[in-house]
C-alpha cells in the first residue's frame, strides 16, 4: 500500500511541474526572440518596420506585414511580433 501512495505521489508530483516547465520554456523562447526582435530594431523606436522585418523574414509581403499589423497603426509592435511568433504565424528567429 506504502509503494502505491509513493508512486500516486510521484505521479502528482510530475503532473504539478509540467505547467511550470512548460512556462519556463516558453519564458526562454520569448526571451530569445525579444533579444533577436531588439536587434531587428534598427531605430530602436520600438516598433517594427517592413523594412527592419525583412531583414529577418526576407519573404515578407506587404500583405503579410499588414496582417501582423493587428492593431491597425501601420507598424508592428513588441505584443504583435511576439503573438505571431507564439501563434505560429512567424517562423521564431534564428
């Protein structure tokens, strides 16, 4: 009976970490990501360019750009490159 409550235990145990382990990997992925976005960032004003996109994302189209632009102010923000690489829309960079 002993080994049975151990092992119920072990299972919990596991089944309580995935969610933090989960979080913690995507915690390191949008942390890289936001390093390579800031880079991307040539003017560093925050915002996103096509042209600063493409440099990353050299397949870009306008089109493609103006649906990432979810927000409507005809830029891409921190919030929307991250969601569309989280959502998998963007490929995450390299």
């Amino acid at each position: 009976m002993e080994a049975d409550n151990r092992l119920t235990l072990d299972k919990q145990k596991v089944i309580t970490m995935k969610p933090i382990l989960l979080a913690a990997a995507i915690g390191g992925i949008v942390f890289a990501n936001a390093a390579f976005a800031h880079e991307m960032d040539t003017d560093q004003d925050g915002l996103y360019s096509l042209a600063e996109m493409r440099t990353e994302y050299s397949d870009l189209t306008e089109e493609q750009y103006a649906e990432l632009d979810t927000n409507k102010d005809e830029a891409v923000d921190v919030d929307e490159l991250t969601a569309a690489i989280a959502d998998g829309i963007l490929p995450a960079m390299d």
